[in-house]
C-alpha cells in the first residue's frame, strides 16, 4: 500500500542581501525580501509541501549550492524566483541554474513564479501537494 507524502519543492532565489535594491520600492530591504520569502515557504509547507529555499549568489557558488541541496533531497518541483528571471544581468546565471536543475532532478517539474505571492499557484500548476511512495 501506498502511503502520500508530501511532495518536495526547493525554492531557489538570489540572497536579499546580494539584491540590488536602488531601483526597488520605498522601504524595500534585504530583511523584507527574506521576510516574505520566509512566508512563502510557510505557506508552500502549509499547504501540504515540504518546501525548502535555497538561497544563491550571483553566479560565484550558485551552481554548487543548487547541485549540492538538489543532492541532499529528492524534489517534485523547482521554482526558479523571479529574482534569477528578471533582467539581462542575471540571464547567464537563469541558464546555468537551468541546466543544473535539468541535470541533477531531471525527474522535477520546474516552474516559475511572477511575484513571490503566486508562488503556491505556480507550484500547484505542476505538482500536487503529496506523491505516493
């Protein structure tokens, strides 16, 4: 018989406090970034994940890091923060981190999220919350 578990997610995104903030909102900061990144995780696991958030660099050690959390779990799912996604300076680190996460979880959905607050429907598009193993 086969009992559900909770599918896995990792979440990766660039560290707040590499982030340029100077074109960023009034009162945007590198504690409010991982702040919300923090009520994200909670709400993924809320809502029945085993979420995890794997935080990079700007290109120095990201690929390292992502093959080094995608080793210490299996995953059902990666989302790729907007963060990595947006702008042309971080297209070359987008693309390494893409085909990390191609190679290493080649069996992992991969999706991406608009804002940090669609990042449950993001997930949900691909994976529902538990696998039967």
């Amino acid at each position: 018989m086969s009992v559900p578990m909770a599918a896995r997610v990792l979440y990766i995104g660039i560290e707040p406090t590499l982030v340029d903030l100077s074109a960023a909102p009034p009162g945007a900061t590198a504690e409010a970034l991982m702040k919300g990144i923090s009520a994200v995780v909670q709400k993924l696991n809320d809502s029945g994940y085993e979420a995890h958030w794997c935080p990079v660099d700007l290109g120095e050690t990201a690929e390292a890091t992502v093959t080094k959390a995608l080793a210490e779990r299996s995953v059902d799912c990666v989302v790729i923060g907007a963060g990595i996604r947006m702008g042309a300076a971080y297209f070359l680190l987008f693309e390494k981190l893409l085909n990390v996460v191609h190679e290493q979880a080649p069996q992992a959905k991969i999706c991406f999220n608009t804002t940090p607050a669609d990042t449950l429907e993001a997930v949900q598009r691909w994976v529902p919350p538990s696998r039967s193993v």
